[in-house]
C-alpha cells in the first residue's frame, strides 16, 4: 500500500519537493498540509549549504478539483539564512523582492 506521500506525489506531481503533513477529508473540500523538507539547501547566487531557519510563513493555494471536490492546499515554507553575504542589488528592484 502506498504511503500519504507517495499518493501526493503521483496525484499532486508539482508537489514532490513539499513533505506532506495531512490530508483531511472535509466534506465539499479536501485539504492537503504540507511544508518544506528539513535538511540543507543551497544559496542560489554561491552555492553555501545552510540550515539556519530565518523563519516561516504559510501559504494557500486552490488546487484543480478532485471527485468533483474543491482541494486547497496549505504549505508552511522555511525561509533559510546564509551567512554574509554582499548582496548587489539591482537600482530599479527593492530590496526584499
């Protein structure tokens, strides 16, 4: 039998990089909990693995129905902290974007 996870994955495919928490039947609705996997990750720009947390936030998005059923999707995202870094940004972009 295959687990929660695995479901997901083949089900929901754009959702493989995301751990999935629960799944709870709520009558007219389906709803997924999923986060972000634990574990390093890389900085985009050099490459340096961290683990350092700087926070989290949650995010909600409506999936395509299933069984004719609405399904949301509720993902809390780690947001990760490198060390120093020179960040050189564009004059035309705020900082933050």
């Amino acid at each position: 039998m295959a687990t929660a996870n695995e479901l997901v994955q083949t089900v929901f495919a754009g959702l493989s990089p995301l751990v999935v928490e629960d799944v709870t039947d709520e009558g007219e609705q389906i709803r997924v909990h999923a986060r972000t996997p634990n574990g390093y990750a890389a900085c985009p720009d050099c490459g340096t693995e961290t683990t350092r947390v700087h926070g989290y936030h949650q995010r909600t998005v409506t999936d395509v129905p299933l069984d004719a059923r609405r399904v949301l999707i509720v993902v809390r995202i780690r947001r990760l902290l490198w060390g120093v870094h020179e960040w050189s940004w564009p004059a035309d972009e705020p900082r933050g974007s």
